[in-house]
C-alpha cells in the first residue's frame, strides 16, 4: 500500500490508465496547468487547454466519445455544468437509448463539488441528486482516495458518461486553487482521512453502484456521500458516548444507487437518518426513503439536507450546510 492525496489519487490511476489505454484525453479550462504531471508524461495532445466555453469542450467531448475516443472533460466546478447541460442531457445521456444501442458516448465528466469554504451558493453546490434524476448517467461520488482512485478507473472502463464528482474539502489541489485566495481568515474542517490515505499499488476498478459499510451500529443507519460520510461517522463517535450505537453506509455511487445495501442496512437498525449537502427536495434523501418503502421496510426516517441557497457568509454556510451538531441532533430524535 501507499498513502496519497485525494486529488493525487485519482490523477495517478489516471496515469495508469492513460499508458495502458490511448484512447483516453483529457482537456479542459487550464488542464495543462491542473494536470501538468500528466502533461509532463503524455504530452500536449492528450492533455489540452480548451477556451473558457463549457458548452464547446464538453459538446466536444461527448463527440469524442461517440468516435472512439475516452475523452476526460475537466469543470472548475459542477454548478458549470449550468452552462452546458444540453451535451450532458440531451446528447450523451441518450444516444445509446436513441440508436438502440449502436452508439455510446463513454465521456467522464470530472468536476469538484461542495462546499465549507466560502465561496458562495453559485459555486459550492452538489448537484449529484438533480444528475441522477436523468437516466443515462453514471453519477460517483467517492469519498477517500482509495476509492477516488478505484472509481476513476472504473470511470474509464464505463461504457456510457459518467459524472465523476470530488468534493473541494477532500481535494488539495482544488482546495488551494479555488478556496484559499489568500485569504487567511476562512477556515475549513477538512477530514483527514478523506482527503489522505492508503491506496493500493496498482489501482483496480471498484464496482459502480456498490456502497460500503463504514461503521457497523444496531440503533440508526446514516447514508450520505463525499464529506458528509466523515461528517456522520464524527457524529457516529459522539453519541456512542450517549449510548446510541450509529451505523454509517457511504454509497459511493449515487446513481446507480446500491438499494440492495441501504435495504439490509435499515433493516437492521429500523432507523434512516440520510446525511446529504446536496438540495432536500426532490433528492438524494427523498429517494433513499422511497427505496426503502418500495423494498417493503419500514423505518423511523429523518434527514440532514442543505435546503436553501448556500450564504457567502462563512459562519452562515456553517449553518446551512450539514454539520456534525444536526447529525447528532437528528439521530437523537429518531431514538426518541
């Protein structure tokens, strides 16, 4: 095993990938710079800049993809994807449905997400509920490097688009690019076992729609993805100091959703407590309830979502985004 960062990882097991398979490119607003050891080693016609115009790198892209290519398109962030959705939603999440599946579009859209750093509702949003709302999209979300890594390949090896999210807080490199700005008075609560750690010495595709069991507990099942994962098991150590022994599922893929696993899991404690940054209505946490009812379960539910728009105002995002207090909070109402 080897310890890396989580932005370290990924960019290594796309390495691997791209000497095994030429086939792959990335390119993207200022990649060349983002992904410079990779332009290092594979140079510039694999690894290109593209003009500051979403709708035109990724309509190329999927293009790309439908050729014969395994193009990698690169966002500054996924609430850009505003700027482009029509080559997302119209096109490469369809044409295999539309040509009875003659063609594909294999594209990996990889964009960082999320907030807890101060850069306002436009660009901390999550956005993973609204793009598993369209069928035709892979949708990953990992959560440590191990399985950033693991994803990624799998990404690359996917034979339709896949939306490969990496949340800002757990990337070092989107952190510093994005988040700092010299300004020495916004913190943030990095977990460190996400955002560090083992990964295996050479990477293997991890399998797409299967979540991992991350803490066993028998009173309260909490789901959630990316940061939130870390945050529910630092909530999960807290109240089992209060005597309530908390599981905590991380999907990894929020579409596919591994509905088999959240199923078991409830079953086993009769309580859903769903830990989402992205939007409440119309989400993640919503379907997660429904998966459970149409599985014919039962469960004391509740949920710890972001409802609003993300303020600017740090000590305000704290608020709106979830946080370990809610967690706890929650947890204790579904023992009540």
């Amino acid at each position: 095993m080897r310890t890396m960062f989580f932005t370290q990882a990924v960019d290594d097991a796309l390495a691997q990938a791209m000497a095994e398979d030429d086939r792959i490119i990335l390119f993207g607003e200022d990649t060349p710079l983002l992904r410079r050891n990779l332009l290092v080693r594979f140079g510039p016609r694999r690894v290109r800049g593209t003009p500051i115009s979403e709708s035109a790198f990724l309509g190329a892209g999927v293009a790309a993809a439908m050729a014969g290519l395994r193009p990698v398109v690169e966002l500054y962030m996924v609430d850009f994807l505003g700027v482009c959705m029509d080559a997302l939603l119209n096109h490469a999440a369809k044409v295999e449905a539309f040509s009875g599946g003659q063609w594909t579009a294999p594209v990996v859209v990889r964009a960082p997400c999320g907030g807890g750093y101060g850069d306002g509702g436009q660009h901390e949003q999550s956005l993973w509920g609204w793009l598993a709302h369209i069928p035709g999209l892979t949708v990953l979300v990992p959560s440590t490097p191990a399985d950033a890594g693991g994803l990624m390949l799998a990404a690359l090896q996917h034979h339709g688009p896949v939306v490969f999210l990496e949340h800002k807080l757990l990337s070092e490199s989107w952190l510093e690019f994005l988040g700092s700005g010299g300004r020495s008075t916004v913190q943030y609560a990095v977990p460190t076992e996400g955002a560090r750690g083992p990964v295996p010495r050479r990477w293997e595709p991890l399998p797409i729609g299967k979540a991992v069991l991350r803490r066993a507990g028998h009173d309260v099942t909490v789901v959630g993805v990316g940061v939130q994962m870390h945050r529910a098991l630092e909530a999960a150590q807290a109240l089992e100091a209060e005597g309530i022994s908390a599981a905590v599922l991380d999907l990894r893929t929020v579409a596919p959703l591994d509905t088999e696993a959240v199923r078991d899991a409830v079953a086993r404690t009769g309580r859903l407590l769903v830990v989402d940054e992205d939007y409440e209505g119309f989400g993640l946490s919503g379907e997660l309830s429904a998966v459970v009812l149409e599985e014919g379960g039962t469960c004391r539910y509740g949920r710890v979502c972001t409802q609003t728009t993300i303020p600017y105002a740090r000590h305000l995002e704290d608020q709106t985004l979830p946080n370990v207090d809610r967690i706890c909070a929650a947890a204790r109402s579904l023992m009540a």
